[in-house]
C-alpha cells in the first residue's frame, strides 16, 4: 500500500486538492493499480516478439498518417471556464512557471 505521503505528494504534482477521504481512496485506488502491475510482471512474454509501434498501418507502410495542423473554434465560455479553473491566471491565460 503507498502511503497518504505519496498520494499528498502525487496530487501536489498534478495541482489538485484531495480531502482526507479523497486521499484514502485515491491511497487505496493506485496501491490497487500497482498491485496490477505487480501481477504483469510474472506474465512470461520471452517468447512474444516486441513491437515499436502499435499501429498496424505504419507497420505494413512504414509511414505514419498526419493530420492537417488548423486551430479549431472554441465556445467562449468553455474557454472561461477552464481558465477560471486554473490556480494562476495572467491577461485571461493560464500563467504556468517558465520551463527555460
């Protein structure tokens, strides 16, 4: 089982606030999901052949589909909402800490 710490931790990381029932549940919930992979680990795949991409497409043409890069309209107040959402807003955009 991962310990509240870790949840608390996971869910600073993602900018989301827990309740102390959330946490609980969400503790239970990814120790249920590593357990899971636990289990997978004991699966024998020695003998399946590995693949480096899951597209049957690109396997057989060995070229991949693009799409045309166009912006799409967006209703206004989905828009507002969602920035209203975030913890950090500057001039009506989401402020985000600098990556550089």
């Amino acid at each position: 089982m991962i310990k509240q710490q870790e949840v608390k931790h996971i869910a600073k990381l993602a900018r989301i606030k827990l309740t102390a029932s959330e946490i609980k549940k969400f503790q239970k919930d990814l120790s249920s999901i590593l357990d899971y992979f636990e289990l997978l680990k004991e699966v024998d795949v020695s003998r399946v052949e590995p693949t480096f991409h899951s597209t049957e497409h690109f396997l057989k043409n060995k070229l991949n589909i693009m799409r045309e890069d166009k912006a799409e309209s967006q209703l206004v107040e989905d828009v507002a909402t969602l920035i209203k959402a975030a913890p950090e807003r500057k001039n009506g955009y989401v402020k985000v800490k600098s990556v550089f």
